[in-house]
C-alpha cells in the first residue's frame, strides 16, 4: 500500500500585502484511507520580494516553506536553492530546525544528460532514485504530432465562435522512479498525484517534491504576481 500527495492551490489572491491564512496545502492519504491537510505552502520570499523572487524563478530557483497550519504558527520544512544555471538545479529540503532532509535535482531536458527532464531525489543515508519525465515512445508520439496540434490552435485563435476551445496537449508527464531495481515512488499526472511506495521516505521530502514538480508545470502557483 502506498501513500498519496498531492498539492491543492487555491483560486483566492491575496490583496494588498495582507497577511492572510495560508491557502494552498499539501493533501496526504494511506493508500485509499481519508484525506487530511500535511502542510501549507507558501513561497519564501527574498528581501527584494516577489519582483525579486520571480526574477531568480527565471534561472530555475525556487524557494518555499511548508507550514504545519495555515496560521504560520510551526514550520515543517523549507526548501532553498543550492544552485540553479545551465538548466540544472539542485534544492535540499530542511526540516523545522535546518537540519537537512533530501536533496532534489533537476536536469532539463537537452540540457542535463539526457533527452528527457530528469529529477533526482536522495535522502540522506537511504534513498537515492532516479526518474525521468514522461516515457520515451510518448514523447515520440507527442512530436509527431505536434505539427498538426500547432495548426489545431491556429485556427482555434481565428475561429472565435463562443464554445470553441482547442491549444496544443500537455507533453508526457508521468515520472517513475527508480533505486536498486525498485520503484520507491512515482507522480502520475491524472490528478497530479505522488505516489510513494519506499516506507522508509520521510514525508516531508515527499511533500516538498510534490509542491516543487508543481513549480514546473502548467500554471505554476509560485509564479503570482501578487
């Protein structure tokens, strides 16, 4: 039995700098037991602020705090930036007191070494896995067809007839990883869900990996501009 994360982001903007609630959370379950709230997310911010955030964003960094209420009162775990150029990026997870969980890398697709984005995750003195974005044959399938999904959306931009909905499909996303021939975890993109099989992974590492794979998505929720 695995167990299930999967990050909720709210709809609700945050006005005028108020110190609101927290609003987007990391949801965890025991394989196909209830849901319940683990952490809230928010991002860390540098002392330039958001302008200063979303322009380090830009190079692959990324900073953010997983709290234990939506009050702020306890923190769970942090996740920093170590490095990011050259379509590389290393993050470390710490937890309440800096003491250090995991470490991620992500290597872009083309850039990293390999022809698919890669992401590592190590757990100190346990895990060290190994995945890759999407499988092989559906990225073959994905740019084949990408010629005709450019000109679906040519003629989605010039037909403005009311319902007419269209754009280019989302690239393969499933991510399977792998460590001693085993498949400790993996994130299925129905859902956006990771699934952790290894019960020797702490969950906060989990649920930082979960929040920052989401970071890199479509519609990324760290990338407000308020």
């Amino acid at each position: 039995m695995s167990n299930v994360l999967t990050m909720k982001v709210s709809r609700a903007r945050v006005h005028g700098g108020a110190k609101e609630p927290v609003k987007d959370w990391v949801a965890f379950s025991e394989g196909s037991g209830p849901v319940r709230a683990v952490a809230y997310v928010e991002r860390e911010l540098p002392p330039g602020g958001i302008p200063a955030y979303l322009a380090a964003r830009g190079s692959g960094a990324r900073s953010f705090v997983l709290w234990a209420d939506d009050n702020r009162r306890e923190r769970v775990a942090t996740l920093v930036t170590l490095s990011a150029a050259g379509g590389v990026a290393t993050f470390q997870v710490l937890g309440a007191h800096g003491e250090p969980i995991g470490t991620l890398v992500r290597e872009k697709a083309l850039r990293g070494r390999g022809l698919r984005t890669r992401w590592t995750v190590t757990q100190p003195g346990g895990l060290d896995a190994v995945g890759f974005k999407g499988r092989i044959v559906w990225w073959c399938l994905w740019w084949l067809s990408l010629p005709l999904q450019v000109l679906i959306l040519v003629f989605t931009v010039l037909d403005s007839s009311p319902g007419n909905e269209g754009g280019v499909a989302r690239g393969p996303r499933r991510i399977r990883w792998r460590a001693g021939g085993e498949v400790p975890m993996e994130f299925r993109s129905r859902g956006s869900k990771l699934h952790v099989h290894a019960p020797g992974l702490d969950w906060r590492l989990a649920a930082a990996l979960v929040v920052l794979l989401r970071t890199f998505a479509a519609g990324p929720w760290d990338a407000r501009k308020q």
